[in-house]
C-alpha cells in the first residue's frame, strides 16, 4: 500500500511569517548566501571501522526514531579474492554552498546561515511536503512520519555557538570525523586528528553526486578504491 502524503497544517504565527521566509528564501536562491566562515565536514574512509556510534549520537542528540538518519555511515565492499578490499563512507548535510533544498522549499523553512554556513530548517514553517527530501542530492534530509516534519543535520548548531563539536564528532572514537573552516580543510592547513601528515583530501569520492550540482562543503581521506578517476 502506497504512503499517504500527509501535509502538515501550520499555526497562525507560522503562516504569518511565511511571506517573510519566503522573501528570504527567495533571496537566496537568486543571490547565494555568501556566510563569513564556511564550516564544513572532514572524513577519513580508510581509518574509519564502520562503528556507527556518530550515527547514534546523532539520533540520540535530535531525539530521533527509528528510521529517519541524519549521519547515515555507508558500507563499500568489492573485488574478488584474493584482491578484495571494504571501506567506509560517512555522510549527513554537507551545508551547501548552493544548497538544493532552499529554492525547493515553498514556505522559505530552509535557510542558510551567514556566520557559518549552516543550512538549516525553521520546523514551525515546514508543512511536510517532501520538496527538499526529493531535490537534495545526497539524501540529507530525512522525513519523520511521527509528527510529518522533514528534518536534517544542523551541525548540532546550539553545540557549535557554544564552542563545542557535534554530537556525532565528539562520539567518534577513531577521531576520523570531524568539522572546520572548509577553505582550510580543503587547503590541508586546518588541525585535526581525521588527516595524517601525508593524507589528501578529496571533494568527491566514488557514487557520490557530482559536487558541481551543489557545492557541498566536505571533504575526505579517500579509500584507494574510492578515488575518483581524474
């Protein structure tokens, strides 16, 4: 039996503030939000053990049920013995330079924060209607059925104005998973335990979508067998 589609009523105050959300929705998509300090994720699939303890931070920080994943931990495993080989991909929001679900969302619920770059959801403003779910490259954002919201990694923003990491960094127990200034990430001139001395980073890594749609702000320690040709 098919899903029934269910589109969440909003209260008085929410609806008054759609037009002005919608205005900076509108905002963004024509003139990209340009934040002071992109913040961005770093992960090393080659160290990391596939543990999923990030992921359960996670839904324990966001107070989630089962089924919606905001830092989902992908298994890749391939070849043929003896040649085999199996590493790990991990992935929540990336907080897009050019964030698909903005301009998709048609009460203006999504936004783009301009000290960090968070991409972020006002939930009093979402109706439930599933656009970003279906624009988002990546799978970000996660529909939960128990009160008809999409929701999504904000990089545990309450963490970040406090001075501390997100949840699912402060979890990670092989110190692969971490965050930072983008710009320097990419550059390799920020400190953190997720790159060795003699790691590159890469944008992309192998049946992820092309960065271009998007300009996601991640990077990572590519597996061997992970690396994008070219």
């Amino acid at each position: 039996m098919a899903e029934k589609k269910v589109i969440r009523k909003l209260s008085a105050e929410a609806k008054d503030a759609v037009p002005a959300a919608q205005a900076r929705r509108d905002a963004a998509i024509y003139e990209p939000v340009k934040p002071a300090q992109q913040f961005g994720f770093v992960h090393n699939n080659v160290d990391c053990i596939g543990c999923r303890a990030c992921e359960i931070a996670c839904k324990d920080k966001n107070g989630l049920a089962p089924g919606p994943r905001f830092r989902r931990v992908m298994y890749v495993e391939g070849g043929t013995f003896p040649e085999v080989f199996a590493y790990k991909v991990n992935m929540s929001c990336n907080h897009c330079a050019e964030p698909a679900c903005l301009p998709s969302c048609p009460t203006g619920a999504i936004w783009k924060r301009a000290d960090n770059g968070v991409v972020d959801i006002d939930s009093s403003l979402c109706i439930g209607c599933r656009r970003c779910e279906a624009a988002c490259p990546y799978g970000a954002p996660q529909f939960d059925p128990s009160d008809n919201l999409v929701k999504k990694c904000n990089m545990c923003i309450d963490e970040l104005e406090a001075g501390r990491k997100p949840y699912c960094v402060a979890a990670c127990m092989m110190r692969v998973l971490d965050i930072g200034p983008i710009d320097q990430l990419r550059a390799g001139t920020h400190e953190t335990k997720a790159v060795g001395p003699n790691d590159k980073v890469v944008g992309q890594v192998k049946h992820m979508a092309d960065p271009e749609l998007t300009r996601p702000s991640i990077v990572f320690v590519a597996h061997p067998k992970g690396k994008v040709d070219g």
